[in-house]
C-alpha cells in the first residue's frame, strides 16, 4: 500500500480501520471498480518545474481567448469592458477570501461592501431589499421559487418557457426534494414575449408564484405590468434580470415584480469559462424575514461610529435548521466585491451609456441583418441586446465557418427549443468594437 505522507495514521492504524469494516486491506475497497480501471494514469514522467511550465505554455499556445476573438454570442455569460481599477482594487489582498465572515463584525471592510452592493442592486432593481449574493443566477431562480412557497404556502410555481433552460432545470432540482411542483408556460411564437392566454389557463389557487425574464432568455423584453395584471392576488412576480439591461430599462419594482432574480457577472465579472458568477437576489422589505442569504445592516457603535452588521443571517449554519431560509454556504463576495467596484467605478452615467452601447449596437445589426438573403430575425417583441435569427442553411456549419475568421457566431437554440432549429441567438455588447461589427456582417453575407 502506497500511503499518503500528510495522512498521520500509522501503519497499526491503518489495521484496525480495516479490521473494524472486514477487509483485509486497502486495494479491497475498490474491489467493485472495473478491472481497466486499475490500469496505470497516463500520465507522464515527472519533470523538473520549468519543464512543466514551458510544456503547460504549449498547451495553453493551443487556446484562443476572447480578446482575439469578435465575440457575438451570449445567452446567459457576457463580455464587458472592464476598467483595469476594478480588479486592481478588487484583488487587493484584504479581499481574497470568498468565504463567510463568522466573527463577522471584526470585518467591517467586508461587510461594508457588501452594504454598498445591496443598496446598488436595490436601485437597479426598484425594491426594498436585497442580499449580499447567492451562487449564481439559476440557483437565484430557485431560491426565489423556494421563497415563494414559504410566504404563500401553496406548493406549485410556474415558469415560463422562455426562461434559460437551464434555470428551469436548476428550479426543478431544488422543489423536487420538497415535493414543490415546477410547471411551464409558453412564449407567443410572433412577440416571443409570454403567451399570456397559456399563463391564465395553467393559473390556479395552488400557485405560488409566476417566473418570467426581464429580458428573457430569447433576448426578448416582457411586459411585466401586463403580466402582473393578469395575475390574481397573493401570486407573487419573480423576474430573472439582466443587470445591465436595468441601466436603461424601468426597474422590475415599478412594473409590479415581487422578488428580482438574475446572473451578476457582467457586472465587471469575466467571462472566463462560464464562471464563476453570482446570484443576485432582490425582494419587496414584507418579505425579508423569508429571504435566503445574509442581510448587512448600517448602525453605529457605541461611540456613534458609524457600523455594519450581518442584521439577517438565517442560514442554517447561524439558526436551527428547521427555521433557516436556505443552506447557502460560500456566497461568491469576491464575486460581489467586483460587481460593487464596477458599479461604483462606472457610476449612474457610465452604467446607462454601457445600456445604451449594447442596445445600440445589437439593433443596428439586426436592421442590417433585414436586408440579407437567407436568414429572418425570429421575433417582433422589442430586445436588448439579444435577438433570436433563423438561417435558412446549417447554422453549426455557418458558426464553423465563421470560427475559422475568429468571430463567435450566434448560440444555437435548437438543443434548448426544437422548435427553433436552425436558430441562433445573436448578441452583442458595448466590448464589440464597429469594425468587428462590420467586420462580421461582412462575412455573414459572404457565407449565406
């Protein structure tokens, strides 16, 4: 037996551990594995440091990054432009930690930014409250659905089609286990905004609460006060938000929603390889005893110093188990903390121009894109920054195609929709430069 050198039993030790479960010895515990699993890894010989540096730069050689690319695919993890103070300040060593706080107040740094982040993503979204993050924007979604059934006590939530699928997928994992059930609700094929007359008919006194996107997943923006008014009372409004599709669009709270849900990373977050993220999560103040997460409050100590504190925290780590809201463990408040220098760094201004850009650009494409052959933009339903295209040839070739110029072709729907084959979802952002643009469209006429 190879034993580890940092595991501190002896050999004795090892004995009786084996003895104790009736096995002779340590290789008996993967008795049940495959005989070609026990073959050798292979894995090659150890070199020495500079060695593995120069042959892991090789490797790395082979990659290609974002900045090389001109990038026109979204859905879910967007490219911004990222000012070089955020992660200057943001990758201070004081700040390295994603972890809890436990002796939270002897963290007052800590805990002020993330004051700061709950008060900006309180104005983004138009309510009262906000927590200091959750994991990411499915299990944002989730939790708001859990939310929902504590403060109605009916056990069913309906989320609408347009949705990312896989926060519908998220949601279904969390209510299974308690027995919460998870039905859909379709989009309108014209609009691609909410199939309003499917809604009302799954609408009934066991729902708890209604999901809808703000944009949704298919670029498309709903209109969240006509869906609120079809809702009868008591049914909560969750809206899962693009942060900075709020820069410029009315905020959730004013058109009626309930709890606001979304992805934070493109505020000042990289893409990296589609994480990490973290959750946003926002709510009506009546609520706030049902939130999941941590609340951080503003007070002042006992020499009228100004203070913060974890004023909510019902996390099943800090109360009984039975009365906490959720389970969340590391909160991503690095994450958090990048988010709240972007936002701080851009201010009110700069984050309604970042709107304004990706907007801008993304319908001037789609007015270009109108007058090519062999492609139609999909929906009529107003956008942000994402509209849905369907091409009349292979859309997998024509990404291949357009790979090989380095330009990251619009995201195929047809694995999530069916019916959308041969679909992509195209995007931009204010980091596309125009010529890229041009650049693009150029090639796109080209290949069609």
């Amino acid at each position: 037996m190879h034993r580890n050198p940092y595991i501190p039993h002896s050999e004795k030790d090892v004995e009786e551990m084996l003895k104790a479960i009736g096995i002779s010895s340590v290789e008996d515990l993967f008795a049940d594995l495959p005989s070609e699993m026990n073959s050798d890894l292979n894995i090659p010989d150890a070199k020495d440091e500079y060695s593995v540096y120069r042959d892991l730069k090789t490797l790395a050689n082979r990659n290609i990054n974002l900045n090389e690319m001109a990038v026109f695919r979204g859905g879910g993890i967007y490219p911004h432009l990222i000012p070089s103070v955020v992660y200057a300040l943001a990758t201070r060593h004081e700040f390295l930690t994603a972890y809890t706080p436990y002796q939270a107040e002897v963290s007052q740094g800590t805990l002020q930014l993330l004051f700061e982040f709950q008060t900006l993503i309180s104005e983004l979204t138009g309510l009262e409250v906000a927590n200091s993050s959750l994991y990411d924007g499915a299990s944002a979604l989730a939790e708001a659905a859990l939310m929902s059934v504590k403060v109605n006590r009916k056990e069913k939530v309906l989320v609408c089609e347009s949705i990312h699928p896989e926060y519908r997928d998220v949601t279904r994992t969390y209510c299974y286990g308690q027995n919460i059930e998870v039905d859909t609700f379709g989009y309108d094929k014209e609009t691609g905004q909410v199939d309003l007359e499917d809604l009302k008919n799954k609408l009934n006194e066991e729902v708890s609460a209604v999901a809808v996107g703000y944009p949704n997943f298919l670029g498309v923006i709903e209109d969240l006060k006509e869906i609120k008014s079809v809702l009868p009372k008591g049914i909560l409004l969750i809206s899962v938000v693009n942060p900075i599709a709020l820069s410029i669009l009315e905020p959730p709270g004013n058109l009626g929603v309930d709890i606001a849900v979304g992805e934070g990373q493109p505020l000042g977050n990289l893409p990296n390889m589609g994480g990490p993220g973290f959750g946003l999560f926002a709510s009506r103040k009546e609520y706030i005893r049902k939130m999941p997460g941590r609340i951080i409050g503003e007070t002042v100590d006992l020499d009228g110093n100004t203070a913060y504190a974890m004023v909510l925290q019902t996390r099943e780590q800090h109360i009984r188990r039975d009365k906490a809201t959720s389970n969340i463990c590391s909160n991503q408040a690095l994450n958090a903390l990048v988010a709240t220098v972007y936002m701080s760094v851009l201010g009110r201004e700069g984050l309604v121009e970042v709107g304004r850009r990706c907007f801008d650009k993304a319908h001037y494409i789609q007015e270009r894109m109108k007058t090519m052959d062999g492609l139609h933009p999909v929906f009529s339903g107003p956008f942000f920054h994402e509209f849905v295209v369907q091409f009349d040839g292979d859309l997998e070739k024509i990404n291949k195609k357009l790979l090989e110029h380095k330009i990251l072709g619009p995201l195929s729907l047809s694995r999530f929709y069916p019916e959308l084959e041969n679909c992509g979802l195209l995007c931009t952002t204010e980091a596309v430069p125009n010529e890229d643009i041009e650049f693009f469209i150029a090639r796109m006429e080209e290949i069609l």
